[in-house]
C-alpha cells in the first residue's frame, strides 16, 4: 500500500510515495518559473504547474505508483488563482511574494488578528476587482494553489481551514469572514467550502489518472498549506514542537493546542486539521533562499559549493553587513517596501566577503522572527530542521549560533510532500490521528549554539541598521 503526497512549492513541485509505515519509497521535483511582468509582480502558469506534476510523476518508479490508494496535497500559502466554473484558471497565480497590492492594506486596521501581507488572497483580490473587472466577472472561484491543483486533477472546490486562515479573509480558525468579504466588494460565492485536511474530496480523474501513471477514482485527501503539512511530515504534533524551514522563504512554526494570542508580525493559524496540535504560531521571514540565490547569481557564482567555499574559507568582516530584504519582509517588521543590500564595504573586501554576509544577513533575519517569538512567551532552545536550504553543515552551524538553538535534522527530505501523503493515508482510513505519534521521523542533531561574541555584535548591528533605513523605503 502506498500514499503519494504532493507540494506544490513556488518554484518547484515535490511529489513523495511513502509506505503503510510512512516511511518515503520513492520522491521527485519538477521546477516551473516565477514570473515578474511588472515590479513587485509574483505570478506563475498554474498549467505550468500541473504540467510540472506530470512530469514529476513520470520519474516515480512505475510499480510505486500503481501501487497509490490515496493522494494528499501541500501548497505554497497565500495568493490566489482566479478560476473558472470548470476549473480553468483565468489568468497567472498571483503568489505570496507578490506586492502589488500593498498599497490597499488600509482594508485591515490595526490591530489585527494575524498580519496582513500584500501577498495575501484578500488584498490581491482587491487588487484584482479594481484592475481587471472583467476578468473578476467571469470568476467562479478563488484557490489557493494546492485546492486548483486538485480541482485540475478531477476533485471537490473545497478548501481547509489551514489555507482560508491565511487568505485575510477569514477568522483564525479559518472561517470565511463574510462581513469582511462583502465589504471588500468581493463575492462570497468565490470561496470554497471548508473541510477538514484529511477529509476526501474527491478521486482522480481517468483523464489525470493516465496522465500521471496512477490508477483512476483514488480518493484525494483536502490537504492543507505547505507549512502545516512540513509540519506534520517532520514530526510536530504536540504543543511545544518547533520547527525551523528553510526554503525560498523561511518558517519558524511552534505547535499550540490552545489558539496563541496575537502578536504584531507574528501569525497565528490552524494546524492541518486532526492531525496533532490544533493550532501554530509562525514567524514568516520572505528572503531566505530567495535572497541567497539571487546574491549567487550577482556575484556570479555557477554553483552552490563555490559560493559556500568562498563564503565560509575565512573569517566573517567585522564591517561588512547585508539587509536581505530584496521583496519586503514579514516577521517581525510587517514591512513590504523594505529592501536589501551590502553597507560597510571597503576595497579589500571580495565576493567572498559579500557571499558570507549575505548567509549571516539571512540568519539574522531569521533571529529577527525568533526573537519575537521567545518575546510572546515561547523559549526555545531546540528546534527541528527541515527545507532544501539548510544543508551545508557550515550554514547550519551558522544557523544555530545565530539562533541560539540546537538544531535537529529531520529524517524527511520532503518534509511537505510527506505531510501530504499522510492526510492522504488519512482520507483513504489507514491512519487515525492517535496513531500520528508512531510516525514521527527519527532526527539527529546536527549543530548546537557555540557563543560568538563577534557574531552577537555583527547581529546587533544588524539590527540597528534595518532600524535606521527602514524609513528610506
């Protein structure tokens, strides 16, 4: 018996076959491009996404998937895809990155349950009502990524409560905020259903089914956004369990079975439902992999073990720093027009130099969300680790000392896809939530916090910089 789980990333698909035990078989990636027709524009071909999945699907074993009873779905949180009665998207995804609208947020009010980013489904909708009415007339529905995705492949238009939660549309607990909607002069008909993650929505297509190599009518589980599900594939489902992900953004997740308060540039949502922990609070940093690989690309490195060897050969500059805001920030600044780049350079100073402030200006940031958390009221002093981004054992090194944490490899390279394929073992009845506990991946510890004083004031500085700039935005 096997249960496939698909993440539908921003730059990438990951599909991951796990077994009875959920323990993965076989795994792939296919990439598609984000494009930016204007600045501050995020959009992506949601067909180039389901024609990605295809072709993911196409270098799984062929006996794994002809063995798959059930399909779970992860995606990328935030955006929107405006979508037809029969399922076609109308125009590109607007994606979480995206800051065209951040100049309508005046919507939402401090204070705010959770933090609204320009990013988010509400504003990019009102966006889209004011700019492109007839497109906003001809619009059945509202998805986010994973629920169109699944739609496409022959499913219900319904969604879960993790997903709603971060659209700015709805209450914490994921109910859709019909007031608000209507107020935002959008329709309420545009959103779909809720229902819980590992609920069925529906089977697999004969049409998709051919396409991918699986057999026609499995059942597809609801599915839930790619946090949720990354954390549920690397073990957290118990209040307390932190998790650190580090991928074309960066997440720090603490688990809660009580609905956290709210905290300005922290976010509370609900957890992949029935599954563990009901509940999370994230900091939510953009400019993680996003920031580092375009830095790779300035500096005109080829590859990724070149850039990591001139960046970690010596010792960090005591002068140069590096803001890595290169498309807004989140957690903790809620600050979209913030912007990046290199300050206190000398004519010395390499691309080596450049390369290794850019990795400390990343884990500074991430300090930045973690210290808002342990402020609410949350220390912590061990994290799990998971995301393509966090490798290098030199980058985890610098992680932890930055961070202050123990960090713990998790035993799940697709931490999300995983996830996913559980909600789907989850739908099809092969797992119950009490039995969550006997599947927690095995992790090894992988770097713990050896003190820097240097690193301490290069991080203090950090921060006063972004405090003396951030009004030149």
């Amino acid at each position: 018996m096997r249960f496939l789980g698909i993440d539908l990333g921003t730059g990438s698909v990951k599909l991951a076959i796990v077994d009875e035990h959920a323990r993965e078989v076989a795994a792939s990636s296919a990439a598609y491009a984000v494009t930016s027709a204007q600045p501050g524009w995020a959009e992506t071909s949601a067909d180039a996404w389901s024609a990605a999945v295809v072709d993911a699907a196409s270098r799984l074993p062929a006996h794994e998937r002809e063995a798959v009873s059930a399909i779970g779905f992860s995606g990328q949180m935030h955006g929107v895809v405006p979508t037809a009665a029969d399922g076609r998207a109308l125009r590109l995804a607007m994606l979480w990155p995206d800051t065209r609208a951040r100049g309508l947020l005046d919507a939402w009010p401090e204070p705010q349950p959770n933090p609204v980013a320009p990013g988010m489904a509400g504003p990019l909708l009102r966006w889209l009502v004011t700019h492109e009415p007839a497109l906003a007339a001809d619009m059945r529905w509202a998805l986010q990524p994973k629920d169109w995705l699944r739609a496409r492949l022959g499913g219900a238009f319904v969604t879960d409560p993790s997903d709603a939660c971060a659209t700015a549309l709805a209450a914490p607990s994921g109910e859709w905020d019909a007031a608000l909607i209507e107020r935002l002069g959008l329709s309420r008909a545009w959103f779909a259903p809720l229902a819980a993650s590992d609920s069925q929505a529906g089977a697999l297509s004969a049409e998709a089914a051919s396409a991918l190599g699986l057999r026609a009518g499995i059942p597809m589980a609801v599915g839930a956004g790619d946090t949720p599900c990354a954390a549920l594939g690397s073990g957290l489902i118990g209040d307390g369990d932190a998790l650190l992900t580090t991928g074309s953004g960066g997440q720090i997740v603490v688990m809660s079975d009580e609905a956290p308060s709210p905290v300005r540039g922290l976010h509370t949502y609900r957890g992949a439902a029935s599954t563990g922990a009901r509940w999370y609070r994230m900091a939510a940093m953009q400019n993680v992999g996003v920031a580092l690989e375009t830095v790779r690309g300035w500096l005109g490195y080829a590859a990724w073990p070149a850039a990591y060897e001139d960046a970690f050969a010596s010792d960090a500059s005591a002068s140069v720093s590096f803001l890595p805001y290169l498309s807004g920030e989140r957690s903790p600044w809620m600050n979209p027009a913030a912007r990046g780049g290199w300050l206190g350079l000398g004519l010395n100073d390499t691309r080596g130099t450049m390369m290794r402030a850019a990795f400390e200006g990343v884990a500074f940031a991430l300090r930045a969300g973690l210290d808002a958390i342990r402020a609410s009221g949350t220390p912590l002093s061990s994290m799990r680790l998971a995301g393509g981004g966090s490798i290098d054992a030199r980058w985890r090194q610098l992680l932890a000392d930055a961070l202050d944490v123990e960090l713990h490899a998790c035993d799940c390279p697709n931490a999300a896809a995983r996830g996913a394929a559980i909600i789907g073992g989850m739908a099809a009845g092969h797992w119950r939530a009490d039995e969550l506990a006997s599947l927690v991946p095995a992790s090894t510890r992988v770097a713990s916090p050896q003190g820097h004083d240097a690193l301490d004031e290069r991080h203090a500085r950090f921060i006063a910089l972004y405090e003396r700039v951030e009004d030149w935005f």
